[in-house]
C-alpha cells in the first residue's frame, strides 16, 4: 500500500456517463478517490469506528440507516414517508409529514417515472434533474422516462398503477452478475406507456429516449455481498471493478458504499 485517505465521512459514489465504462468518485471526508484508477489493484477499504450523521451533522458511535442518526431517521424530512413511497407525498395539499418547506421543495418539481434495466426491468420515480444520477446509482444498463409529472405524488400514483407490472426493487446480486432483462425491453416501455391511469395520461412520454450506460465490472460476477457493522472492520482485496453504489472485489466480496455513508472510512491502495 502506497497511499492511505485517513478515515473520514464517506458519502454515495459520484458516478458520471462516460465510455467505455462510467467513472466513479468514492468521496472521503474532502477527498475525492478515483475509483477507475485503482480496478485491478488491491486497496484496502477500514472503518476504525465513528460516523457522521448526514442530516444534523452529530457524531456517533453508528447510525441507524440512510446515513442518518437514529433521532434523524424518525424525525428527518430527509426519512420521510414520501422518501420511499412517493405516492404518500402531501405537499401538494400543503399537508406537513415532518417539515413543510424541505416537504415543498423536494416533492412540487417535475418528477420522472421511469422504467430501468438493473438485473431485471423495474419501475422508478425520481426528480426529474437527478434523473441520470439515480439510475447510476442503481447500477442501471439502460433506462427510458414514461411519464414526467408536475410534482412526485402524481409520479407516485403512475408508478402505484405500474407496480402492477414491474418490480419497483433492485435484485442487486443479479445487477451485479451484468444480468440484463431478458424480454424486449422497448416492449415492457409499451405495457408501462399502456398503464398509466387514463387521468394522468397527460404526462405520459411517448418515444422517450433508451439511455445506455457500460459499467466497469465485467458480467458473470458472482457477489457476495459484505457490510461493515463492527468497529475495525476491513476488507483488503483486488478491485474486480465498480457498478452502481458497490465496489466490486475479485475474490467475490462486493460492498455497497451507500449503505455505508456516514461512516469514517480509511482507504489505502
Ligand atoms: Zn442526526
């Protein structure tokens, strides 16, 4: 090991578009590593102990989930119902679910419901701007928009009606293996435009285009996944290649940063 990233707040994977395979960014602490740079090398990822809640910023021993403190996890806007189940969102209606104003910030702009090859097809909602991002971190092949709403319980209602179809779940083992829907999926686009509720048709996005994406981890990896859950816990292995929120190792282990984030991070390769 030539260089060591002292322990520090590890936040999601910066993924951006890009030939032959996407690039990926791991930001630690005000480090930013190079994840393309290091596949085929061996690194050594440590969590010596601590974390940072991501919503108030306090430090503690672990977190409870989505990189939140426990407290912020049932009181954060950043948890909210509508967070997971957008159909749930009131904002709309000036109803308050934990904070109106994140609540009216987040939820009344245009939102996209789109269909993902991720390992299998599925259904999504997401705010339309961080459309490309959310399908990175998904680990996505391929995506298409079928409907941009006004704000994301429209969005929410569409993909309720959708979920009839396609999961709204990533099956990341098989996203990882480079498994790819196997119908056509210009087809499954079809049944999606086909589903929408006839009172929200009018957001529908007839010909939208199949965005693409090639990921750096070759298919057929057989993932085990591993999380760090005790303090001094590592994992030292060769970088197979990187897909979505996980790093991927040649021994088969595979980590999901995102899942991780909060927590201070050593990186040394
Ligand atoms: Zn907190």
């Amino acid at each position: 090991m030539n260089f060591t990233w002292a322990a520090a707040p590890l936040r999601k994977i910066i993924l951006s578009v890009a030939e032959p395979s996407v690039r990926a960014f791991v930001p630690i602490g005000r480090h930013l590593v190079d994840v393309n740079t290091l596949i085929g090398k061996k690194i050594r990822l440590n969590w010596p102990g601590m974390a940072e809640c991501q919503s108030c910023s306090g430090i503690f021993s672990s977190l409870q989930a989505q990189g939140l403190c426990r407290k912020c996890f049932f009181e954060s806007p950043m948890a909210g119902q509508s967070m997971v189940r957008p159909e749930l969102s009131t904002a709309h209606l000036g109803i308050a679910d934990r904070d109106l104003d994140f609540e009216r910030a987040l939820q009344l702009q245009p939102h996209s419901v789109y269909l993902a090859d991720s390992g299998g097809v599925k259904v999504g909602v997401t705010r339309t701007r961080q459309q490309v991002t959310r399908w990175l971190d998904q680990g996505a092949s391929r995506a298409q928009v079928i409907a941009i709403t006004d704000n994301r319980y429209e969005a929410g209602l569409i993909e309720v009606a959708l979920k009839e179809h396609f999961s709204d779940k990533t099956d990341w083992r098989r996203m990882l293996a480079g498994e790819t829907f196997d119908a056509d999926f210009s087809a499954a686009t079809g049944v999606a435009l086909e589903a929408i509720p006839s009172d929200l048709k009018r957001f529908a996005v007839a010909n939208g285009v199949q965005h693409r994406v090639h990921w750096s981890l070759a298919a057929g990896f057989k993932a085990k996944s591993v999380k760090f859950s005790n303090h001094g816990d590592e994992i030292e292995a060769v970088l197979a290649g990187q897909r979505g929120q996980y790093l991927a190792f040649t021994d088969g282990r595979a980590i999901n940063l995102r899942s991780h984030e909060g927590l201070f991070i050593g990186l040394s390769c």
